[in-house]
C-alpha cells in the first residue's frame, strides 16, 4: 500500500490548491480524481464552461456594440451550438493543460478512480475496468464539489430538459427557454440564453431572488431583464412537468399558469458528491444535502486529519474561496499558521450584465444601525462608457458618516467582476471616502465611475 502525507479527493479549485500547497511544503501529495481529466466540476461543467459560453455569446451576438449598431446587430449571423461548443473544448483543454503542468512541476500525483473511506486513513481507488488499488494518507482532503440537485419529477432526457452540467452540451439552440431556479447558475444561464434572443422565462417559487444582493441592484438588474422581454415568475412554485409528443416541457405552476418552451433548464440547487465515498468507514456524515460540516477557521472535519473544502461545505460556493480553503486546510495539516483572512472577499454573478459586490449591502447597514450615505455612479455617465456603448450599469457605494470609511461596493454593468477590486482593496485596508476623492483615475475608464460615486456621496454628506 503506497502512504501519502495528503491524499486529495477531487482536483476542483480547492483540491488543485491544497495540492500545490502541500507539495511546495515538501511533503508527498496524491490527487484522485474520478473524471477522465484533471479540473474537476470547475473546469469541465461548472465556472469555466459557464463563462466561456458567455463570453462566446457576447462576442459572437455583437452584444456589446448593439449601443452603436441597434438590437438587430450581430456579428455572426446564424449563430449554431456547434460555434459554442468548439470553443468551450478550446478553453477546456488549455486549462487541463496548464493543470497537469503546474501538476508534474510540483510532483503531484495523479490517480484516476472512484475514491472510497476503507478506514480513516484509507482510501480505495476503483477504476474505469474495475481494478482496485488502497492507499493511506496521513491527512486527507475531501474536494469532491457538488452535483446537480435531480428531483424524481423533473423528465431529465438530455434533448430537451436539461440539468446545469448537461447544459453546456446542448445538442442545439432552443428558440425558448424556460429556467427553474433563479439562483446565480439560473440567472446566469437565464441571461446567457437571452443575449441569443431566445425567448427566456425564469421560474422561482420565492417572491424575490439573489437575497444577499443589495436591493437597489437587483431592482436595476430586473429592470434591464424585463427590457429584453425576459419573463419573470417569481413566487411561483413548479407543480408538474410534462412533455409532449416531440418532447416539448410544460411547466404547470401553483398559481394556475403554465410555461411552454422548446427546451427546460432545472438549476434549482446542486448537493455534494458525496454519497459513494463510503464516509461512515471514516467516522463522518453529511446533511441532507451532502454537504460535510466543517471548522471554518482550520476546514477540519470531526476527524481532526481529514479536512474538506470547496462546493462540498456549501457557503459560499465560489471558485475564488474555494481556493483560498484548500490552501488553508494545506497549511493547517502541516502546522504552518496562516495569517487570517481579509474580513470582504467579492462576489461575482457572471450573468449578462455582470453583478459584483463587496462589503456590506444597504439592507445590512441599516440593520446594524450604522449611519450611512450612498453614492451612485451610472456608467453612461463616463467618457469610457459613452465610447463602449453603455446605456446601462451603475456602481453604487455605502459609506458611514461617521468615520467615512468605505462600507460597501455594488456594481451592475459591463466589467463588473473586474472593476470590483478596486473597492475590495479600499475596503479591507480600512480606507475612507478621501481615497476616491483625492486620487486620480485613468481617463477614460469605467473606473472613474469610483469617483463619480465617491463625489456623490460626499456632496450628501456635506449637506448632511
């Protein structure tokens, strides 16, 4: 039996990062992974597919210039499934590349296999023909992501109705679209489609959807969903699905209505990929979403050797922490304490108009009773955004009145999940309203809309 210092379970963005981690710390690393390559739900279904679709669907839909060139401009005609897909493999092989050479530099192993609990410190690895091999690690990360939520009632058939890791092989573009589930991967894959001028309608049974965003954004980004003639129906729970005879899905709603589409997206949740890990031989359990419980300040499990990070231990999901808690799980296994991390870390919707935020929201600050000023900058009001065409997007900021320190950026618009950094750095180094005030901004850039909204605030404040 060959004994490794860490074994990782999945080679998503924390397994990757554990991985490099604990090899750069000198010790012996294997990553199993259970997919044909390396990357994992990451790579392969989940964010860079997701995003390389979308920036396919910008480019070749002339999306960003129809400013200048009207609604009827396209770059690409007669746009096929095909054209999206040839580039998704593009994107897709380069970053299995660069994986497997950051990979063979730090002397990571690779096995390919299901992984199995045999004991706390033993992992069974079964291949694709059956063979069987044990291994045993002195620690052991569980990076093993998340899987689509399928209810029984959903007729999944890979034609027409699809779950969000199918979606990015559609056979074809659907003329409409009906989206179950206005959760980031609803509302991203709902807008996607939308910019393709397919007919979109997104279903959710609660009455309002992206909660953790700021209101005053969501409200702008409805705005502009509705101006596209995307449908909304929202507070409407799915009763039934059925399919016609050439298999197109309706909906049938709670509220009496019903959604008939060429082809149906269920993106209404995911769960951990955890039920063939046999963890009980381990000592651990899940909940009833699969996902494992874990410290957050060091990623341990209740088997203080075996760690999980990443989609698996839900909130908050994304790619950028995820990779950040391999990296601390790495580091903790092997005694090296880590400084702690910065108290905002952003989000990014890559939705079509990008959202991003960071800090507290508006609803957030009031609850806290903080006194507080906003400033708001619309894009159309910078020379750089006058030149890319923008009619819409706006950057919003929270400051307290008291201190002026930064509380809050929230952006909607073109560049969004770029421009946010900027106020990410402001706000975890403490910094106050003078920074925007006083410094100069490259001209022209959507930047300058952090001045714009600084100067905004400011003047409420003075008059405060």
């Amino acid at each position: 039996m060959h004994s490794f210092d860490m074994i990782v379970i999945g080679s998503g963005p924390s397994g990757r990062r554990a991985a490099v981690q604990s090899a750069k710390l000198g010790k012996s690393v294997l990553v199993i992974e259970k997919g044909r390559r390396v990357g994992g739900v990451s790579v392969h279904t989940g964010t860079i597919p997701s995003k390389t679709l979308r920036e396919t669907v910008l480019n070749l839909s002339g999306w960003r210039e129809r400013g200048f060139y009207g609604r009827g401009y396209r770059v690409k005609k007669d746009i096929a499934a095909s054209d999206l897909i040839s580039r998704l493999h593009k994107t897709l092989d380069h970053e299995v590349e660069v994986l497997e050479h950051q990979f063979g530099r730090n002397g990571v192993k690779t096995a390919r296999g299901e992984a199995s609990f045999v004991s706390p410190h033993e992992i069974e690895i079964v291949g694709d023909t059956g063979e069987r091999s044990c291994v045993r690690g002195a620690h052991i990360l569980i990076a093993c992501g998340t899987r689509p939520f399928r209810p029984d009632y959903v007729p999944f058939n890979g034609t027409t109705v699809f779950d969000s890791d199918e979606i990015v092989e559609l056979p074809r573009l659907p003329r409409s679209l009906a989206v179950i589930g206005a959760g980031v991967i609803g509302v991203e894959y709902a807008t996607i489609f939308s910019a393709l001028d397919v007919a979109v309608t997104l279903i959710e049974p609660r009455t309002s959807f992206l909660d953790f965003i700021d209101k005053e954004l969501i409200e702008e980004f409805v705005h502009e969903l509705r101006d596209r003639n995307v449908a909304l129906r929202l507070g409407a729970a799915v009763s039934s699905i059925q399919l016609s005879a050439e298999g197109r899905p309706t909906c049938r709603l709670a509220d009496g209505r019903s959604v008939t589409s060429d082809m149906l997206l269920f993106a209404a949740g995911r769960v951990g990929a955890t039920d063939r890990l046999n963890l009980g031989a381990a000592g651990l359990a899940t909940d009833h979403r699969g996902r494992i419980t874990v410290d957050p300040k060091t990623l341990q499990t209740a088997v203080p050797h075996i760690y999980a990070a990443g989609d698996v231990i839900g909130f908050p999901s994304l790619a950028s922490t995820s990779m950040e808690q391999g990296r601390l799980a790495a580091c903790h296994a092997f005694g090296l304490e880590p400084p702690p991390p910065p108290e905002f870390f952003p989000y990014g919707i890559y939705a079509v108009p990008e959202i991003s935020t960071v800090g507290m929201s508006e609803e957030e600050v009031r609850k806290r009773g903080i006194p507080y000023e906003c400033g708001v900058a619309r894009f159309r009001e910078t020379s750089r955004g006058h030149i890319m065409g923008l009619n819409n997007g706006m950057m919003k900021m929270i400051f307290s009145t008291e201190t002026r320190h930064l509380l809050g950026v929230h952006i909607v618009g073109e560049g969004a999940t770029e421009l946010i950094h900027i106020g990410q750095a402001v706000l975890n180094l403490k910094g106050t309203i003078d920074y925007f005030i006083e410094n100069t901004f490259n001209y022209p850039t959507l930047a300058e809309a952090y001045k714009i909204a600084g100067l905004d605030a400011w003047n409420r404040m003075v008059r405060a």
